[in-house]
C-alpha cells in the first residue's frame, strides 16, 4: 500500500482518486501530526464489508467448511447431464 501526505493528496486528488478505483489499491494518506487515514474505492470497501460479514457469521464459515470437505472428498452434489444442458443452455 502506497503511502503519501495529505500534502501530497490534496495536490492531487483527482489522480489518487483515479488511481484508487482502476488499480483498486488503497491508500495511506498521513497527516503532519502522524493521524492517518485510508482511501479506497467503494467497491473494494463493500467487497471488504462482505468479506467481514461471512467471516464474522458462524454458520456462513461452516457451510464453506462443509462445502471444501465434499469438495475435497468429491462427494458434493453431481448435476445430471440434462441438468448441465440446461445451465449451459441458458
């Protein structure tokens, strides 16, 4: 994560800004007084968000643990052939 003064960003701002949501690359703006603050496109912040949510919900980090182990297993639902067509089809 880049690292820059508020100087520097309010200098600025349209390319941090623009530099933010393209690369989605926050950025630590620090101020004189050693107070620091990020920037970050909305999208990473609601994708981050949803991160939190599942990771903070017990019964969410149970189905993905019960999913990897069918998955590992491969023991997890098999779709029919006609099934399949019809996902592919759509």
């Amino acid at each position: 994560m880049d690292s820059i003064s508020v100087n520097q960003f309010r200098e600025n701002l349209k390319t941090y800004v623009e530099q933010t949501v393209s690369d989605h690359e926050p950025i630590k703006v620090t101020r004189r007084s050693g107070d620091a603050f990020i920037v970050m496109s909305a999208d990473d912040w609601e994708r981050e968000q949803e991160t939190l949510h599942v990771l903070q919900s017990s019964s969410l980090m149970q189905q993905i643990a019960d999913s990897m182990k069918t998955h590992t297993t491969r023991s997890g639902y098999k779709p029919t052939q006609e099934q399949l067509d019809e996902i592919i089809n759509l």
